[in-house]
C-alpha cells in the first residue's frame, strides 16, 4: 500500500530523515520506533505531505504522492492522528468529528452513520458529544483525536504517539482499540515511544537511529532482538 524509498527531510540547516526506505502492506499494523530526534515524526510528516521532503520518494497504492499538498494526500485516504491530539479545543466533540469528516460533508447521510459508529467505539464521547474538547481527560481527548481520524474512512491510519501523557489502563485501552482497527481491515502506520506497546501490536517494524533505518523485522523479532531490547526495552521491563 505504502512504498518510501530514500526519504530525507530536512528544517533549515537540521536533517531528519537520511534516506529512510520502508513499507506499508495492507492490513498490517507496521510500527517505526526510536529515540527521542529519530525522525519517527518528520516520517509521518512526509508521508503526510506536512515535512519538507529532499529526496526520495513516497508512493500510495502505486501512485506517488511525494510533495503533494496535504490536503490532496487526505483526500486519497491517508490520516494521520497527530502528537499531542491537536483537537479543537473550543469546539465540541461533535462539531471536532463532524470536521474530521470533512472531506465526506456533502454525503450527509453517510456522515451521521460514521458519527454513531464512532460513538459506538468509545461510549464516553456520546455522553461528552456536547462537551468542548479542551475540558476531556487527556485519556478522552485521545480517543476523540482517534475517531476524528476516523471519520475520514482512511485506507491508511498515520498514528503519531498514541499512549503519549496516558496512564497504564489507558494505554492498554488504546492498545486494544489500534489491535481492534487492524482485526477491522484497518492498515496502520504507528511511531510509539514506548517501544513494547508498539512491537506487541506490530505485524511489522523498524528501528530509526539518526535519519536511519537500521533494524526491521517483525514486531516479535525485533522484541527479541538483543540490541533493541539494550536501546529501547530495557527501562520498560525492568
């Protein structure tokens, strides 16, 4: 589904990303960990048409879309939920689904069906439907981030950071929820900092160390891999 082949990014005089090559196939959960300036972010950010791309090239579903706008990129079914949630925190969390619909608004009817299936996902925002986003728990603001992403219907799901700020029941609700997406059809990209959350939910990974891929395999490899669990797991399972 997702094909990127030397990609580099760079802000200015600071480079990214240093010809990264991975891919996405459909119907896997595939999963990009690192340390904090990886590039894990600016990874997503290119794909999504958000980062500077320098070289390389990104193609989707044999199209590519290197340099697009974004907008262009969401309209071919990539969404990407990004760090920190980003809602619009003045609006509610209806009117924050309804506007990650937007690119569906002139299908009402459709829209209402992905508005309860969202709220059939996570019950708590149909309580909170009419509440502003900006006063949820940090835990219902991201799965509000998660079914606004949905409310697209992408064919492919960007997931930057999804246990970031949560406590340990709700990453694990959160986890469910991304395992739960993949059993659906759903094909996920996701870059978590907590490494063993993400190599358990990946059907694939890689390891980004300076611009870099250098480790890929599958989640449970890559688990078990001496030096990813020096770098990455260590802290996690002590």
């Amino acid at each position: 589904m997702l094909d990127v082949k030397g990609l580099s990014v760079e802000y200015g005089h600071v480079q990214a990303l240093r010809g990264a090559d991975l891919e996405v196939r459909e119907g896997e959960i595939v999963a990009i960990i690192g340390s904090n300036g990886a590039g894990k972010t600016s990874t997503l950010m290119a794909i999504s048409g958000l980062a500077p791309v320098t070289a390389g090239r990104i193609t989707f579903r044999g199209e590519a879309i290197t340099g697009r706008p974004a907008h262009t990129i969401t309209g071919l079914g990539i969404t990407q939920i990004l760090e920190g949630r980003q809602l619009f925190a003045d609006q509610t969390v209806e009117d924050n689904l309804l506007l990650g619909a937007y690119t569906r608004l002139r299908d009402r009817r459709r829209v209402r069906e992905l508005l309860d299936r969202e709220l059939d996902r996570f019950p708590i925002l149909r309580d909170r439907r009419a509440q502003l986003a900006g006063t949820l728990s940090g835990g219902e603001q991201q799965m509000l981030a998660i079914s606004r992403g949905l409310m697209s219907e992408p064919k492919l799901l960007l997931m930057d950071e999804p246990s970031m700020g949560l406590a340990p029941l709700l990453v694990q609700q959160i986890a469910r929820t991304i395992r739960q997406l993949r059993d659906e059809g759903a094909t996920i990209l996701l870059v978590e900092q907590m490494a063993s959350v993400a190599l358990a939910l990946a059907d694939r990974a890689y390891v980004l160390e300076n611009g870099r891929v250098t480790l890929s395999g599958t989640g449970r490899e890559l688990a078990q891999n001496p030096e990813v669990k020096r770098a990455y797991l260590g802290a996690e399972s002590a």
